[in-house]
C-alpha cells in the first residue's frame, strides 16, 4: 500500500441481523474484536478477534457502474476507508488509528449480504467486498485516524 490511507466511517453491530450502528470511535481489542460489537462476544459467525474492511471507492465504483447504492453501514463492514488499497494488506500488518491489525484474507461479498440489500450487491463487490483483518495490537480507532502499512 502507498501512502496512508484514512478511516472514512466505523460501524458495529450489537446483535445478528441489526443494522450497523455509525460510531466515530471504537475500542479495537487484541484477540476479541471490536468492543460493542457483536463478534466481541462471539455471537456470530466469525472470530472475536475480526475486523472488516471496504474501501469507500468501491462502494462509489459499485453505485457509479451497477446503480447500486448502499446506505451507511449495509455493507456489513465495519470501517470503512478511503485511499487505501486493501487488497494489497492480505498477509501485512498495518496500523489503524492506535490499533495493528494484520490482514487475514479478503472479505468476499455472500449472498447473505445480498438478501440484506439488493440484487447485483454480490456480483458488485466481487473482489473489491473489503478486507478481513485480525487485531494483533489492542487500540483505540476514530473516524479521520490513519491507516498506514507498517
């Protein structure tokens, strides 16, 4: 990744099947996850110690190409960047905000995802559906934090 990308907008949910909740800081917790959301407590289908990526240009890409627009948060991600290029952290730990975390694999669009939102959302976000990261270093993250490859 070059240069230092930044956190556009952070989402937790509390329980399955809610709608994403916009926060403008969260506590990143090594091994647990995102305090407040609900993967902290290992109610879900991943690991506690998860976090998602997407960049906001593929959802500008997504509206812009297939006239789907996602609201704040329907993407099921929980931060949302700009100027970071997200594919290219599978493996690499970078710093967000006071947090590293350690990207994982790429967070591949399902069609649960789509039966929350519209049809064409899966087929939309193939390859650019975001980043699923672990939190290797506990810290805080806030809206307009730094992301940076370490």
């Amino acid at each position: 990744m070059n240069g230092t990308g930044e956190i556009e907008a952070i989402h937790v949910a509390d329980e399955a099947e809610t709608e994403p909740e916009g926060v403008a800081e969260v506590e990143a917790v090594a091994g647990r996850g995102l305090r407040g959301d609900r993967y902290f407590t290992d109610d879900g289908t991943f690991s506690g110690d998860d976090i998602t990526f997407i960049e906001a240009e593929a959802l500008d890409a997504i509206e812009e190409e297939a006239g789907i627009a996602l609201e704040p948060g329907a993407h099921r991600r929980n931060v949302t960047t700009r100027n970071a290029a997200l594919n290219h952290l599978v493996g690499e730990r970078f710093r967000v905000g006071e947090a590293v975390c350690e990207g994982v694999e790429l967070c591949e669009p399902c069609s649960h995802l789509e039966s929350l939102t519209e049809k064409g959302t899966l087929s939309a976000l193939v390859h650019r559906g975001g980043l699923r990261a672990s939190i290797v270093e506990s810290g805080e993250i806030h809206v307009g934090d730094g992301i940076e490859q370490l």
